[in-house]
C-alpha cells in the first residue's frame, strides 16, 4: 500500500512541477520546485527546514523520476511486506532525512539537491543489514550497493553525499530495528529511531548556525 502511494506522491509532485514550468524536462524551474528542494545556504536563511523532506519527492526530469520509482518499486515492496508499513515508512523517511542531511552538512552550501535516491539508498541498506541478520549470503546486495555508488562517483550531477547519508541512515535504523531486544520489542525499536531523528536534528541545528554565522553575520 505504501509503496504505491509514495509512488503515486511523487508522479503528482512531478507533474505539478511540469505544469508550472510548461515543461517535462526542465520542470526544475517551477516555482514549487524551488520552494522545496534542498539548498544548505537557502535552506539556512529562509528557515525550511522541512526541505529536508520536500528535496526527497522533487526530479529533476523524467528519466530521473521513471529510474527512482522503477527501483522503489523492485526494492520498496518485499520491504514493505517484510517490515511492515510503519517500520517501513519509518526507515525510508529517515533514509532520506539522513541524506538531505549529509548534503547540508558536507554538501556545497549553494548547490540545490533533489530526489528520492537518498531515501532508496537506504532501503539498500535496510536490505544488508536484514540479509546479515537471517544469515544469509549478502553478496548481491553488496554488489548492487558498490556498483550504485560507482555511478554516484562517476556520473555528474549525482549527490553522492546524498546518497551515502541516505545509506547510513538507513542501514543504522534498521539495525535498531531487527536487533531490538525481545522484551520490549516495539519501544525498542521506537526509541532507536527517535535517538537517530535527534541526532539528525541536532546535526541539523549546529550545521544551520554555521552557515547563518557565515552567510549571515548581521542576520537575515
């Protein structure tokens, strides 16, 4: 049920944005566009700090949008049938918070980023961690991580800094997912994916300061 909902987001952001820019290929232009993608120095100064989820529902073009929702489909369902709407929803969410996360910290502060490849970066890695849990042989996964991230290095206009955040922040909430202990399971696993979101936000918070402090030293 997730899964094709937040395909179905993410086709309707997209055509929105065609729409306003009167464009399939450069729907980037779009006022709603620029309203939501993740910029660190805009993202700072204007206090949206809620890009960090909007960023992870734009494309950037069609090709990019059919890639991304082709491999949330092949990699989202299994998961979602596995771990459950909420785990689920919880890791992909955190996935792509994670990233925009990585981009505000590390990223060029002018360079707007887009896409949900964070948030399947980390179903990626939601898959390692469960393929090491039940034992079984993680080779494939760990292939189809590497060679992604080949194409992040090599192929430009592609955030690998996005990417590998997406990464972590999945692969980390999944393990405090499936190595919850059984007494208390379900707060367990609650309580690890709040203490991520703190350290998230608390990355956030001093990373937002930095650049007001360096873009803005009179204030905004």
């Amino acid at each position: 049920v997730l899964v094709p909902a937040l395909i179905a987001v993410n086709v309707v952001v997209f055509g929105i944005t065609a729409l306003q820019a009167r464009s399939v290929i450069g729907n980037s232009q779009a006022p709603l566009f620029r309203e939501w993608a993740l910029q660190p120095i805009a993202t700072a100064v204007t206090g949206h700090w809620w890009q960090l989820f909007t960023s992870g529902f734009l494309h950037i073009g069609p090709l990019h949008l059919v890639v991304n929702m082709v491999s949330l489909w092949i990699i989202g369902r299994d998961l979602e049938q596995v771990f459950g709407r909420i785990r689920f929803i919880a890791i992909y969410l955190v996935s792509m918070v994670g990233g925009g996360v990585a981009v505000f910290l590390l990223g060029y502060p002018g360079q707007a980023v887009a896409g949900a490849s964070t948030a399947l970066y980390g179903l990626m890695g939601c898959i390692l961690v469960a393929m090491l849990r039940l034992k079984l042989n993680p080779r494939q996964i760990l292939i189809t991580i590497a060679f992604n991230v080949v194409i992040s290095v090599t192929l430009p206009g592609i955030s690998l800094l996005g990417h590998v955040g997406g990464l972590v922040a999945g692969t980390l909430a999944t393990i405090g997912i499936v190595y919850a202990p059984k007494d208390n399971r379900s707060l367990w696993q609650a309580g690890s994916i709040a203490a991520l979101v703190v350290l998230l936000s608390v990355l956030f918070v001093v990373r937002d300061q930095q650049l007001l402090e360096a873009y803005c030293p009179l204030g905004c």
